[in-house]
C-alpha cells in the first residue's frame, strides 16, 4: 500500500517493506493441524508431496529415494480428515521392489504414481500407474492403467503436464494424456534436444523439473538450468552455476558440489532454485538464485544469490512457494521447524513480526510447502514417529504502513538530489535500482544523484536504532 504525504511542500513516499501474517485455521484438522500416520513398512520417508484438488481436498503422498520400496498416496478431506472413501480406507498402498524409488505428479484432477527400480542405473526398470479421484486404477490410462515398464524411461525425467507428458532419456518423447505414444510429436513422437544450439544425442544427465507455457525446463549435474524456448519445446538455453559468482565458496578445497532441493517455477515466469552449496570441506550453506526468463540471475546487494544460512543436523531449509510478490521457504533451524519470507526483490519479510517463525507445531521438521490462493498448507514430521503433520493457514500481506509507522521520508520525485528526512537519527543510506543492485551506499541524508538514469529506485534508510526502513522513489 502506498501512501503519500506532504512535507515542506514536497511528495514523500511511505516505506514499502512488509510482513506476512499467518493464522492457523481451526476449522482444518486439530486447531489447524491434521495427522497421518504411515504404515511400517514404509521404513524411513525422505520426501512428502502434497497436491490440492478442486474441492479442496488434498493428496498427500509421501516416498522414498531408492532406499526403500513402499510409498503411499492418502486423500484429505477439505477439513483434514482422511477420506475414507479414496481406494476404501483413504490411502493407496504402492508396493514396489527392492531399490524402487517413487515420484508423484497430477494431471487434472488425478494422482500419477512413478515407480523406478533403479538398482541398474543404465537399465532402470519403471512404470507409470495413474489413478482415478477415488482412488481406483484409471483403466483409460496405458494398459489397464498403466504404461508399460521400458527401459529407457527413468522416472526422475517424466514431465506432465494437463494434455501429455514428456520423457527424457537421449531424446524428449511425447505422449499423449491417456498414455499412447504422441506421433505428431517431432518424428514419430521424438525430438533431439538441442542445447544452445547444439544438437544433444545423449541427454541422460539431464532430467524435468517444470513446464510452463509450452516451454520445459531442465537440469544437468544439479548445477546446469535449460528453458526451451517459446513454441520450440526442444531449442533449449542454459544457464551454469558454476559461471557464476554464487558457487564460489570461501575456503573451497577438492571442488565444489550442489545439491538441488527445489525448482519452483514463479507466477512472474521467474525460476526459483533453492539448492545447498557444499565447498567439499565443510560448512554447506542453503542458498536461492532466482532467474528471469532469459535465464539471467537477479542482483541482491551486488550477489546473485540469496543466502538462507549454513546446513547442519539442527538447520536446513528444504522448500520454497511463492505468495503475492514474497518467496516463503520452510524447513528448519536450531532443530525446530521455520516459515521464513522473503520479498521477490530480494528483501527480508517478517513472519508473524519475526525474522524466522517457529510455530508450536508437534513437528520438528517442515519439509514441503503449498499455496492456494491465501492459504498455506506445510508439511512436517518429527524424528522417531511414522506420523506427518499437516498445517494450514491463512496468510496476508501488510505493508510497513499498517503495522510499522514510517520514521522517515524520501523526496519522490528527485532530480539531482535526493533528501532523506528522519524523526531519528539515521546510520547509512543505501539506493538501489530495479535490478536490485546497490548504485549508492552513504552515511548523508542529502544524496547527489544528476548521474543516475531516470527510473524507478528502491532507497534503504538504516537507522542508529531500531529497524530499517525501504521506500520506492522515482527519478525524473
């Protein structure tokens, strides 16, 4: 919200920094949070998805990476509440052989389980069941429900979308959404990727992570980004972390690795990868880099990245979602589960009025996040227990303005001087422009800027005490 007031006869303009407030919803499960219990055999569950249908109901499925064989899809009511009607008794069962590892995708309103034995890396053995919004086998989907095991097809690199999907293994198939081989797709139902401009014969280290628009996006290595381009779904640009000034890490020794743990494909058409940068030597740290859709990364303080803090057997930040213009990111710090925010140009939400919000959930862990609409929905488990604990509010947006009085004002517009006037004493004054890169850092309140552009700029008041304050500018 913007406001504007007059002061010694010239327009200032009120900070814009804001805090996202989030109220549990009592009406969903337990005061706000629902349980689910996984049976035994599922061993140990190292990733959860949650899917939310038209009727609010959600899909939660849970899996594991290789190291167990047993995965599970529930259904929750709108109200939290297992629906027992779903397959029967509210869960399906998916029991797979040793070393198979499970993914889980929704096309409309029905579940798509991915089963890969992939004790044989080069010959990964794998299938494709979907299921019907009861629970039951979708007979219409391949064979009797489900496509056929082949080799080729390695469930990491599978790309649904509403009308198809796609596989990735040497080259990019099409299929249709009932599972049949999509012939008009390139030549007889197959296209060679080509990767800035060069033609790819062998694509096996690159896998799906979204698709958007009619355009997909791809890793390689986890430290590689491709998006196709626009109507040519196979013409890919790339974008390698390891040009860039992020995967240098202080004190690097023997390499640097990079670990993904989410791509999130934002409303704005930004791409959000959210990895852990390990120097080999220790001291792994969670980071963020956000792309635009020419694949070129957003300035924050003259970094290319966002820094979420070291990763530890007590911290680790795992997911992230986006929610009107701020990037929500959950996971845990000093072993207790965390809702962190950040603001899309790179600034520090609150949540709560905090920096980092720890809820008094039973969990102590939060390891997947999902918006709808204004509501938020996290998942967490808690070490020992085969339970996971599902969490939903209602979230919104303040600005400064409606919870924080401004303690100072910018001149808007300004031309070859720019006035900070405060009620307190200020420490520094930074400006930066709409890229988020900083132009000017200052400890004067009286700012020469005749060599600034015109344009729109964000100005950073740190103050002696207490908070600091950000304000939207204009140069004319």
């Amino acid at each position: 919200m913007k406001q504007k007031f007059t002061f010694l006869g010239m327009l200032f303009c009120v900070s814009i920094s804001s805090q996202i407030t989030l109220t549990k919803d009592s009406s969903f499960g337990n005061n706000g949070t629902a349980t689910l219990t996984y049976p035994v055999e599922m061993e140990a569950v190292n990733f959860e998805k949650v899917f939310i249908n038209a009727d609010h109901s959600l899909n939660i499925c849970l899996g594991t990476d290789g190291d167990s064989h047993t995965g599970m899809i529930a259904k929750l009511t709108s109200f939290g509440s297992l629906d027992t009607t779903y397959n029967g008794n509210g869960k399906i069962i998916l029991n797979g052989n040793l070393h198979t590892g499970f993914e889980f995708a929704k096309q409309g309103e029905k579940m798509i389980a991915i089963y890969a034995n992939d004790s044989n890396f080069n010959e990964p053995d794998t299938k494709i069941v979907r299921y019907r919004n009861d629970g039951s086998v979708d007979t219409a989907f391949g064979v009797n429900g489900v496509l056929a095991a082949r080799p080729d097809l390695y469930y990491r690199q599978v790309n649904f979308q509403h009308d198809g999907f796609y596989h990735l293994w040497g080259k990019i198939t099409g299929y249709r959404a009932d599972g049949v081989l999509n012939s008009s797709y390139g030549s007889n139902g197959e296209q060679n990727p080509v990767i800035n401009g060069v033609p790819q014969e062998y694509m096996e280290l690159y896998s799906f992570f979204g698709n958007r628009g009619g355009r997909n996006f791809l890793n390689k290595y986890h430290h590689e980004i491709a998006v196709s381009k626009e109507n040519t779904p196979h013409h890919f640009t790339s974008y390698d972390l390891t040009a860039h000034q992020f995967y240098d890490v202080a004190g690097a020794t023997g390499g640097v690795s990079v670990y993904p743990k989410k791509f999130h494909l934002a409303p704005d058409k930004e791409i959000v990868y959210l990895f852990g940068i390990d120097p080999n030597s220790g001291n792994e740290r969670n980071r963020v880099v956000l792309l635009d859709e020419t694949m070129q990364p957003k300035m924050f303080s003259g970094q290319e990245f966002i820094d979420l803090g070291e990763v530890s057997a007590e911290s680790e930040i795992r997911d992230v979602e986006s929610f009107q213009n701020h990037y929500l990111f959950v996971g845990k710090t000093a072993s207790k589960p965390v809702i962190i925010a950040y603001e899309s140009n790179g600034k520090k939400s609150t949540v709560n009025g905090l920096d980092e919000f720890h809820d008094d959930s039973v969990a102590d862990d939060y390891s997947t996040v999902l918006v709808n609409g204004n509501n938020i929905f996290v998942i967490g488990k808690r070490t020992g227990s085969r339970e996971i604990f599902i969490t939903k509010y209602t979230a919104k947006v303040l600005s400064t303005s409606e919870t924080n009085p401004s303690k100072a004002y910018v001149t808007t517009p300004f031309k070859n001087e720019l006035k900070v006037m405060s009620k307190v004493k200020t420490k520094n004054i930074s400006v930066y422009d709409t890229s988020g890169r900083m132009i000017i850092n200052s400890p004067k309140t009286t700012i020469a800027t005749a060599h600034l552009p015109t344009g729109n700029y964000v100005v950073r008041v740190d103050f002696a005490e207490g908070p600091s304050q950000t304000f939207k500018s204009i140069k004319n």
